[in-house]
C-alpha cells in the first residue's frame, strides 16, 4: 500500500494560532484542529509578523487603510508600519520554500487570506475585500503552495482538502529534491492517477498527454505539471467523481472476487452514491480485498491512503 513520507513535512502557521500569546490583546486563537491533529503529522513553522517587527504584546491595533498603495495602521491613525511589515514579508517569503502548507489567521490584516476588513482613510467605514499583507506576500511567491485560514478549516471538506494537498505537496518535494527524471515523472503521475481523476479529470488527461510529449527537458514541463496538479488537488471531489473512480478500481478487482464479494463491493459503493455510507465504507473494503488480493498497480495508489487515517477525514464524505 503506497504510504507517504512524513519526513520533515512542514507547515507554517500564525503563531497564534498554536497557542503562542502574541496577539494585540495578549491573547491567542489556538486552533484545537492544527495543535491536536495536524501537529501529529507536519512540524510547524509558526511566525507572527506583528511581533517580529517589534511591535510589543499587547499592543495597539492594526488595520488594513485602503491608498493609492494599501498602508498598515495603528487604528487610531497614530503610526504606520507598512513599509517594516512589507519588508518583513518579502524577505521571510523568500526563505520559505521548504513548506508544504500554510494555515493563516482568519482576518488578521497581516495574516488574513481573504475578505479583511480595508478602511478608507480617516473613516470607520470598510469592506471586507483586503488580503493580509504577509499572507499576500507568501500567496503571490509561492502560487502552488497549499493554504488555508483557521476558520475555513471548521470546515470539513475544506480540511480534508487542504490536508490531501499539504500530503500531494510534500511528496512533489520529495520528487524534485530527488531529482527529475522522466521515470520518476511517470511513477508519479501514476501513483496519483485516481486521486486526480477525482479532483479534475481534465487535467489528469492534459497531464499525461503533456508527460508523454515533454521530450528530455523537463524542468519547464515540471514547473507547468506542478501548477497544472496543484491546481487540480484544490478542486473538490464531488461524490460523483468519486464513484467514478471506486468503479473504476473495483474493475481491477473482478477477475480475483468472488460473485458475492462483488456484490458486496458494487453495493457499498453505490450506498456511497446515494449518500447512505462515508467514502470510508467503499475505501476500507477496498483495501480489505487488497490484502486477500494483491495488484501492486492498485495498491500504490495514493488515492487509497492520502493522509493518515487516524485524522479520520473521510468519515463525513
């Protein structure tokens, strides 16, 4: 059963939201989700923007002031620390590359990834349409880089999405670390066949015509296959989607199961489509009988097994 790397998988995150009390009122937002679950699995890289360029805990607040350049704050108009934070974000960004994820703090006008409150100026009046400037910093450097903000991630769809491509990320790493080569490009693209089916079918196919075309120089093909296979994984896997492919696998599986295995199989997985069993139920029978029966191909899959089964993240689907 094909089994991913935790090796040196790293995530960053806001400070706070381990725990650490480096908000402006001493506090902190610590996600139960990200210092219980996810923890186990990634080392994090926790980094609070506000506190590194010295601004003291507690202290006053900050805020996202729409201009002909958006400035950075103190609420009430007495200092602005754009220029330290932007610095700050562009020369942190920069030493980066390494993570497989981030998880922002939602709202924060350094760390927020969407809909932040942006003031006029000299006005108590704003829209929710800025972006944290550190947040932004890192989302325009590292475009492929798995991201998502603490509140989405009460989400349980959005979780289990994240996570998928935090896990996909890293083993990407891996694969560019280790150095490109067409076999490797192929044993990849391979591994991960059904996961992409599910996610875009599309692109799975755009993918592999592309892979078969790339020819011996494949660093610009690689940079476009990672865009192009990010891009994919942060698309949602409807329940349709997924049937498709357990439909597919279980066609690997029908020369080997007996008629009442099949049965049981077509039956579980179409109690899934109909929405009566967790995509867990058809995934675990699967792996049951690949246990009884082996197929190497099927088995090396990454769509069975994409992150660790005690987060327990397909038990909603």
């Amino acid at each position: 059963m094909y089994k991913f790397d935790r090796h040196q998988i790293q995530v960053g995150i806001s400070a706070c939201l381990l725990g650490q009390k480096v908000r402006f009122d001493g506090g902190h937002k610590q996600s139960r989700f990200c210092q219980d679950d996810l923890g186990q699995h990634v080392h994090f890289r926790a980094i609070c923007p506000e506190v590194a360029i010295g601004m003291g805990t507690p202290r006053q607040t900050i805020r996202l002031v729409a201009a002909d350049k958006v400035r950075v704050k103190a609420s009430d108009g007495s200092f602005d620390v754009t220029e330290p934070l932007t610095e700050f974000s562009r020369s942190t960004s920069a030493t980066l590359g390494y993570l497989s994820g981030y998880v922002f703090c939602a709202k924060s006008p350094t760390c927020g990834m969407e809909r932040v409150s942006l003031y006029q100026p000299d006005s108590n009046n704003s829209v929710r349409e800025g972006i944290g400037v550190f947040a932004r910093r890192i989302m325009i450097d590292h475009p492929n880089l798995p991201v998502e903000e603490n509140g989405r991630l009460n989400d349980h769809n959005l979780r289990e999405n994240f996570v998928t491509r935090v896990f996909a990320y890293h083993d990407w790493q891996q694969l560019r670390h280790q150095g490109l080569s067409a076999d490797a490009l192929y044993r990849f693209h391979a591994r991960y066949k059904y996961l992409l089916m599910a996610h875009d079918l599309q692109v799975y196919k755009t993918l592999g015509r592309e892979l078969a075309d790339a020819g011996s120089d494949l660093a610009p093909f690689a940079n476009r296959y990672e865009s192009q296979f990010m891009g994919a994984l942060k698309q949602h896997a409807n329940r349709k989607a997924h049937t498709n492919v357990l439909q597919h696998i279980q066609g690997y599986l029908k020369r080997e199961l007996s008629s009442k295995e099949r049965v049981a199989l077509a039956e579980c997985i179409d109690k899934y489509r109909r929405g009566l069993l967790p995509l867990l139920a058809p995934i675990s029978l699967l792996k049951h009988y690949m246990t009884l029966y082996p197929n190497s191909y099927i088995s090396d899959q990454v769509y069975l097994n994409p992150h660790p089964e005690e987060m327990q993240l397909r038990y909603e689907h």
